[in-house]
C-alpha cells in the first residue's frame, strides 16, 4: 500500500486529478482508495513541519505500507534552472532553522546534538539534512520517475519573503527549493525504514510577492501531469 500526501486539500486534488474526485478529507487522517490501480492511503498533512511530523506518525504504522510519496508545490531560487511550473524529484531536504543560531544562519552542530544518533539502515546521524534516493526508492515503490531533475530542498518555518534572505538561504546550502514539509517527511521516513520520494513543481520565486513571480495555477497543473506520469 503506498501513501500519498501532500500539506493542501488543493496540492492533493490537483496531483490526481486523472484519478477523479477525492473524497472528503480531515488532516492527518488516512483515507483509503484505489489509484491507478494501485492501494493507495491518501494522507493530508496540513501546511508545515510541526504538521507533517504529526500527521506521518500517526500514519507511519499502517500494516502493508511500501513507502510515502509527497506531493506539493515549491518556490525556487533559481528560476533559469526550475522556472514556474517546472516538476523536480528532491535529492536532498535540509532543515536550514536547526540548531545554533549564527548571524543569518543557523550550525547544525553548534548546540552538539543531532537529531537521531543513528537514523535510518545506515545508522548514519542526522543534524540538519537528509540525502535521499529517489531512483532507488522510486524502483521499490514500482514507481516510473522519468526525467524529472533532482533539485536540493530547503524546509523552512516561515516562507522567504525578501530577495535578500533568498540569496542568503541559497548561498549558505546550495538551495533549489523552499518548501514546509519535506524534511520532516523524508526524516520520518528514514527513521522508520519507509522508502520516500518527494515531487515538487515550482509556483514561485523564493523572496518576491510580485504578481509576475507567482503562478500557483500552472504549477498545480504541472503536478497533476508529473504525478499521473509518476504512478502511470
């Protein structure tokens, strides 16, 4: 049985749209149905961190569950590289808030304490990010990823408003993405053994608010067309 989630009623509906209608949905509550084909749990985070790690372990448990995809929208900080409406498989998720707060950036291993000590069958600790293996993962989950671009995602608290903070974030982690839910999802995942890919399709600049920056329409539709691809 796979899951499916994504943090908006909205992310959801639209990422499987060619499957038909989704029945009512309450957050963090799994709903079962049949999705091209398969047995599927579809699960609502709500928007943010602090949701998504509350919504994945009540979830996490289900008998027969073979892996979690994630389902959403992202901004980029590179938009020659990931322009609106452009889908990306994320590679890495960092958490950029954790830890010791330094200037504008936060060290991971300032305070000495990681997250897990040894998470995940490679016991490796973890401080602020996750490596993951979308092909690997993808192939385990019977999933078809075709050419979708691997992109570095930051998960953050509070969306990047300012170009300045934007350039800030990028520099400092080497960010494709801003997103609010991946990392606790792809961390979930790894301490509890579930395999975990993450699709995103860019509905946004990281740092603007202008109109032009901004197309939540177009990055819903290319969603919908990268996961039906994903599943099919």
């Amino acid at each position: 049985m796979l899951m499916l989630t994504a943090a908006t009623h909205r992310e959801l509906e639209a990422a499987l749209r060619f499957s038909g209608p989704l029945p009512p949905l309450r957050q963090a509550v799994p709903e079962s149905r049949c999705i091209a084909g398969r047995d599927c749990v579809l699960l609502l985070t709500g928007v943010g961190l602090v949701n998504a790690a509350w919504a994945l372990g009540r979830a996490a448990q289900l008998p027969g569950l073979s892996g979690v995809v994630n389902l959403g929208v992202a901004g980029s900080f590179d938009p020659d590289r990931f322009p609106l409406g452009r889908a990306a498989v994320v590679r890495r998720e960092i958490w950029p808030e954790y830890g010791l707060q330094t200037g504008n950036t936060a060290d991971a291993h300032g305070l000495g304490f990681a997250q897990h000590a040894a998470a995940g069958p490679d016991q490796v600790p973890v401080w602020n990010q996750v490596d993951l293996r979308p092909e690997e993962d993808a192939r385990r989950m019977g999933l078809h990823l075709e050419d979708l671009p691997g992109a570095v995602s930051l998960s953050v608290g509070t969306v990047t408003a300012t170009a300045e903070r934007a350039r800030a974030l990028q520099q400092d982690y080497g960010a494709d993405l801003e997103n609010m839910e991946g990392f606790a999802l792809a961390y979930g995942c790894l301490c509890a053994e579930l395999p975990f890919v993450e699709l995103r399709c860019v509905s946004n600049r990281v740092g603007s608010r202008r109109r032009k920056d901004w197309d939540m329409a177009g990055a819903l539709d290319g969603l919908g067309r990268a996961v039906a691809g994903l599943l099919g």
